[in-house]
C-alpha cells in the first residue's frame, strides 16, 4: 500500500501533514510531529493524540491509544460513512442521517492531563 498524507490538528489553529504508511502506529506519528513541533523528549507521555468527531449538535473526543494504526482509525470513518450514506440514500429520515454523514472527523495533537486521586477521595 503506498502511503498518504494525513492531517493533525491543533486546538490554537494550526495543521500539520503528517506521511502516514497502514502501519504507522499512533506513538510513530506523535513522535514525528513532537520532532517537527521541536518539543523535547522528556514530555513524549505528556502529550497524545485524540479522535474528535464534531456534529451539529454533538461533540466526541476519544483517545487512540499508542499502538492503534493511524490509518485504521481513518478507515474506520471511512466506512461509518459509506454506511451512513447507504442509510441515507435508503432513508426516510434523511435530516439525521445526513447530519452523522456530514459530521466533522479529525485527528488532533493535545496535551493529555491526567491526575492521580486518592482512594479515599469521595
């Protein structure tokens, strides 16, 4: 399979095409796009890269895993949408499918936060 050029996103405005090969893995990407960002090493975990698929009316965000392929997470949407536009064309409900069709799916690069919480903590 021949490689493709993929976009990562950032929050404050910006893009950065990143080549992509079907096994060019998530940690893989973070790591290019660190070294092109010039952020130092030491703040790798610090950082991840999420899923956000935006709607009209809905936000999600998920977080993909360092091991998951870059290009899988893009196939997948991919398909949902050659689904959705199946429903579509078949629909009579067309406002909602076409809604889902439509929805806004990207790739972005943000500083992941984690904090540690007590067990005790209610």
């Amino acid at each position: 399979m021949k490689s493709m050029m993929q976009k990562i996103y950032f929050f404050q405005g910006g893009i950065e095409a990143i080549q992509c090969e079907s096994y060019t893995t998530v940690e893989e990407v973070k790591a290019l796009l660190m070294a092109k960002l010039k952020i130092d090493k030491k703040y790798f975990n610090h950082y991840a890269l999420y899923e956000v698929i935006e709607t009209e009316k809905d936000f999600q965000e998920r977080f993909l895993e360092n091991t998951e392929r870059l290009l899988d997470v893009v196939a997948q949407w991919e398909n949902k949408r050659s689904i959705l536009k199946t429903k579509y064309d078949n629909s009579y409900k067309k406002v909602q499918v076409k809604e889902e069709f439509f929805a806004d799916m990207k790739i972005f690069l943000k500083v992941r936060v984690m904090y540690d919480c007590p067990e005790d903590d209610k």
